[in-house]
C-alpha cells in the first residue's frame, strides 16, 4: 500500500490556493460591490433554466450511447467528444458564428423575432452547451453500470420500457446521474469562456468577477469569489461523498 506521505506533496499542492484565500479575504470589511448581487441572481436564476434542459437533453443521448449498437454510435461518441474537448473560448466563437445575429442559424432565428445575443437566451444557450458534453459522458457511465439482467428481469415480469426505465434503470444509476449533474452545476455556474463571448450580458458571477479584478485589482474579488465557492461546491462534494460511502459499503458487504 502507498504511504500517505507521498500523497502529501499533491495534497499541499492542492489546498494551498485555498488556504492562501482564507488568509488573504478581509474578513472586517466582507461585502459585495456594487451590481454583484445581481450576478448572483443572474447566474442562479438562468442556471435553473438551463440545468433542467441540460437534463432533459441529455439522459435519452446517455442512454442510447450506453444500449445502442448501431454502426453510428463511434460517431455519436465523437460529436459529443469534440465539444467538451474545444476550449470554451473557441466554443464561444462557434456560438458567435452559428447562433449570433449574422450566424448561419442567428439570421433564420432573426425572421423569426428571436435574438441570441446577449440576452438570457443566449446566457442559457452557452451554459448548455458548457456542461452539456460533460453530463452526457456521466450519465453514459452511469447506465452502463445498470446490469443488464436486472431489466432483462423486467421485460419478463411484462413491465413496459417505459416502466423498466421509471423504476429499475434510473434508480439503479441514480448516484452516477447525481455525480454528472454535479458536474454540469460547476459547469455552468463557472462557465466563463463560451459565457464571455457569447453573451457578455447579462453578466453572471464569473463575468463580474473578471470585471472587478480588471476595474479594482484582485483585493476586491475576494467577497464575490467566496460567493461563487459556496454557490458551487457544496452539492458536487455532497455527490462525491455519497459515492464515497457507498463504494465503502460494498466492500463492506463484500467482506
């Protein structure tokens, strides 16, 4: 077994930047500026918007990648592959190109009436397509760790797809499926680079952030930046401990 003192040195690496934040955040004068109130309800008000889309897109994808032995399913792979692996800040020149007011699909939107730039739709749009891939690959994972028995089981007894999918295969992958939503949240709550371009309005936390450090130098991020930590990291670390624990219970039972 590895000692845990050779763990040390990437364990130091890691919680530095943290603890430095702690030490440095001028707790006596803690308080927000001016508009980042309304960051924070711009990025929690629009993420609640997008993470339900982000879910419903994405389970029927995850779940065909995860069955499907269809001669086109390397190539599904690879067009959900190629978005989470493009830097968000060509992501959002792509999104700029295709959906902005004189993109290929922006001018059909605009005889339309409808406008994707920088308004909440486009805001949604690149947090979508932020997290997106990222969920999709998660919950792959997760559906494939459903033994395929248990709904062979179901289509035996009668039960409907409908059935088998509503009561075996999504209990069963529900901790996976927590741990990509997990995922999406930090996803697209942090997203920064697809958000800037794309829609630099309305701005969520990391926009304002960015603009604060370029305005007021690094000293008055600190408060906001607590915000987004708090906002972000509570119900990724809830998942990561539940699957945690129940990796230890196997082993337990195993035992």
């Amino acid at each position: 077994m590895i000692s845990l003192w050779l763990a040390i040195p990437a364990l130091a690496l890691l919680a530095i930047p943290f603890i430095t934040l702690v030490s440095v955040t001028p707790w006596r004068g803690f308080h927000l500026a001016y508009g980042d109130w309304h960051s924070v309800s711009i990025s929690l008000g629009l993420s609640a918007v997008s993470i339900p889309i982000i879910v419903v897109l994405g389970i029927p994808l995850a779940l065909w990648m995860s069955r499907s032995q269809s001669r086109w399913r390397p190539w599904v792979e690879v067009a959900v592959m190629v978005p989470l692996l493009t830097p968000p800040l060509a992501m959002g020149i792509l999104l700029v190109s295709a959906f902005g007011p004189y993109g290929t699909v922006g001018e059909d939107l605009s005889r339309l009436g409808i406008s994707l730039t920088n308004n909440a739709g486009a805001f949604v749009l690149a947090q979508v397509y932020g997290a997106l891939p990222y969920f999709v690959m998660s919950a792959r994972a997760a559906f494939e760790g459903v033994p395929a028995d248990v709904e062979e089981a179901g289509k035996t007894l009668g039960a409907s797809r409908w059935q088998i999918l509503t009561r075996l295969t999504l209990p069963i992958a529900s901790r996976g499926l927590a741990t990509g939503l997990a995922i999406a949240w930090v996803r697209v709550i942090g997203e920064f680079g697809i958000v800037m371009v794309f829609c630099y309005f309305p701005q969520g936390i990391p926009v304002k952030l960015f603009i604060n450090l370029q305005n007021d130098g690094v000293d008055s991020v600190y408060s906001l930046l607590w915000i987004l930590l708090i906002t972000t990291l509570p119900f990724p670390l809830w998942c990561f401990s539940r699957m945690g624990n129940r990796k230890k219970g196997n082993m337990t039972l195993a035992e």
